[in-house]
C-alpha cells in the first residue's frame, strides 16, 4: 500500500501522481482525513484506557462508599474505552481500505498519459525485407504441425491451443535459455505453485481494477495467478530478509492463467492473447536504493533474452496511466511482428518498489538495527508468445523456420525447422 509516511508529509507528489495515472488525486485528501481520524480515536481510546488502568489500582486501595462510587465510574469508564475502541478499529480499517485504493507514486520521467503516451527508448535490429509473401504465426505454426488451436477449441473452447511436436519443443527451448540466463545472473529458479490466496493476490495488487481478467475458483476461495509474480512475491511475505550480502532473486516458472476480459475481437487469431501459458519471471526483492539499478538490470538480461532470439525490438517506457496500481515505473520490450506490420509486447519489467512489500508484510533489517519494507521488481525471461514472434520474424520462403544460432542447443543442433509435407 501506499507510505502514510510519505503521504503525510507530501500530499502533492501522490496528488501528482494520481494525476499522471488518470486517477482521482482528491482519494489523498480522503486517506489524510480517514489517517486523521484514526489517529485522533487511538490517541483517545489511549488515553482513556491508561485512566482506566490507574483507576484500577485506586480501586484496589479504597474501601467503603469510595470503592463503591470508583467501582461505579470504572463500569462507566469501561464502556467508554470500549466504545472508543470499536472507533478506533473502524477507523483503522476505513483508512486502510481507502490507502489500497492508491496506487503507487509513479517514479520522477514517467511519461503521464494512458495507453499510447508511452515514449520510445531505442530500437534494437534490423526489420527484415521478405521478397515472398509473409505468413502469420499461425499459418506457419500449422505448416510446422507446431500449433493446434482447432483441437484447442474443441476441447476447451475459444483461446485455447496445443503445441505439438516441434512446437512443444520450442517452447521448451525459450524457457530453458531462460532459466540458463537467470541463473548466469545469479537467480535461483524456482516452480511456483498456480493457484494462491486471496490476501496474496491482493497483496501484489492484482485485485484492483483489473481483477476481472483473474480466474477465481470460489468453492475453495483461491486464484489461478497470470504470472508466478504473485507467487514469488507471497514467497516471503510476513518475513524479514536479510539483504545485507545483495538482493535476493528468483526465476519462477508456472503455467499462467488470465480471462483476457474486454479484450474480445483483439489478437484472437493463434496465440498471441491467450488464456493459458508458460512463462519464466524474474523476480527480486532488493533494498530501496538499489531498486532504481535492479530495473535496469533486469531490462538488460530480458534484452539479452532477445538477442539471444535474434528479434528485431524496441524499448518503450510506459505512460503512468498504463501500469498497474503496484508499478512505479515499467519498460516493455516489443518485439516487431510481420504479418502486422507493427510491434508486439514480449517482456514487460516493473519497479514496485515498497508498494507490495508493505501489502505483503515483507521487511529488511537495516545495518542500524531498524526494520523497513523491502522494495520488490519483476521482468519477464520468455514466454509462449515468443514463438509468435521468432516464427515470423525466421519464417523462409516455403515455410520453413530458421532457428537463431542462441536456440539450437536447446533444440538438439537444429538448424532449421521444416514444414510437415
């Protein structure tokens, strides 16, 4: 959630960036009055009770009509502590629930705006000329007999697919050089379970405005997660970390699962939007002050993620109406797509900061001995999507797929991927 502290102290900086966001900066106002309020109810349910407390002992001292008259007020007393006490608890809890409803103070150059304010940072490759009819994904993934999303309908409806035989084994390609990456950078991989609590689910800030695209299984009251992020980041929650030897990082690797909800008629066609898939996340808690290089650590390893690919991408930092509520700051790699002539999003880094760190209870023990939440970032490794792009973008005139040079070890020395005939 957000830092009262900071909230307190400079109202206009959380004004500005729910601003920048889109969303209403006039919920500041209403967490200071709600925090005044609790405040003011604790500080008098406080004080009554500390009187309470010396009545007692005057009760045990006096004798007669005086023990009578104090046993009189401290019934009297007693309902009124009490009654301050139900205050403060409900104040407690409004100002909780209108902080949640505060996303992150966005980081200082994050583009404002919404969905197409974002701000180009590099292009990285060269967009191929094809001398040849350029096939999408799918049609060559059928060819491959690499992708089956007739069958995937059959038998679980729309936006679901099978990847079969050279396709399976690409998938597998990506994540595995994923791992192999993470670990070169000091990552410890881990398999994450898919399905999590609902307080770790709100914790990471999934539960906001769009919990519409999380599946829900209410007879056991847990969530199927779209990224192992949740997971990774209830990992440690309710603890204290020791992050005096570097940040503590982890690649998880899970099924993900997402409703894709309002986005009917976009990007239906193979397996661009889909509702389930396989990704590998890295994941870091680190101190406050390194959180800012960790982003750029992160981005770094996802481009050489595709390098590795040998895609053709660019850089973009997101406009702050486009994060979501937990990130104060996101840069998406998009990988340049074909048959759409335009570029597609393969990996997506955030910087949460201490955002859902204090949502999860998750602190560090400084070198003084004091505690303070941690700060936490995410970046995606690969992901099923990648094949999207890396079919395309390889694609020979028959049909054929050319495998970067980075990628044949994961696929047994092949070179090139050949057409079912």
């Amino acid at each position: 959630m957000i830092d009262l502290r900071l909230l307190r102290e400079d109202p206009d900086l959380v004004r500005a960036s729910q601003v920048a966001r889109g969303d209403d900066p006039h919920l500041v106002d209403e967490v200071l009055g709600a925090d005044a309020l609790r405040r003011s109810a604790l500080t008098e349910f406080e004080t009554l009770r500390a009187e309470q407390k010396s009545l007692g002992k005057l009760v045990a001292q006096a004798q007669g009509e005086e023990k009578k008259a104090l046993l009189t007020r401290a019934k009297h007393l007693a309902e009124q502590v009490k009654g301050l006490q139900s205050d403060a608890d409900a104040a407690e809890t409004r100002a909780t629930e209108l902080s949640r409803r505060i996303s992150n103070v966005v980081e200082e150059g994050v583009p404002a705006g919404g969905e197409d304010d974002y701000v180009v940072l590099k292009y990285v490759g060269e967009t191929r000329d094809f001398d040849f009819p350029v096939k999408d994904h799918l049609e060559l993934g059928e060819g491959l007999a690499a992708i089956d999303t007739e069958r995937g309908a059959k038998v679980s409806g729309a936006r679901f697919y099978y990847l079969t035989g050279i396709g399976a084994r690409l998938e597998l390609a990506l994540l595995n050089a994923a791992v192999d990456k993470a670990l070169s950078a000091g990552f410890t991989p881990v398999i994450t379970p898919t399905l999590v609590k609902p307080e770790i689910m709100a914790g990471t800030g999934f539960l906001g405005a769009h919990a519409d695209e999380i599946y829900h299984l209410p007879a056991d009251d847990l969530y199927l997660v779209g990224t192992s992020e949740v997971a990774l980041a209830g990992y440690h929650s309710g603890e204290i970390l020791d992050l005096s030897k570097g940040p503590k990082r982890y690649a998880g690797w899970s099924a993900c699962y997402r409703r894709e909800a309002g986005s009917y008629g976009k990007d239906t066609r193979g397996i661009i939007r889909v509702h389930q898939f396989h990704k590998v996340e890295a994941f870091t808690y680190t101190t406050i002050e390194d959180a800012f290089d960790e982003h750029r650590r992160i981005l770094a390893w996802e481009e050489e993620m595709l390098a590795l690919a040998e895609l053709p991408y660019r850089v973009i930092d997101t406009a702050a109406g486009d994060l979501g509520s937990s990130a104060a700051r996101k840069f998406d790699c998009e990988a340049w797509l074909p048959s759409q002539e335009r570029y597609l999003e393969l990996t997506s880094t955030s910087n949460c900061t201490t955002f859902q760190a204090r949502r999860l209870g998750i602190r560090e023990r400084t070198a003084d001995g004091s505690m303070r939440p941690v700060a936490t970032l995410n970046g995606t490794l690969a992901t099923t999507r990648w094949i999207v792009a890396l079919l395309e973008n390889h694609q020979q005139a028959d049909g054929s797929v050319r495998v970067p040079e980075g990628l044949r070890p994961y696929l047994g020395g092949l070179e090139v991927l050949e057409p079912v005939r």
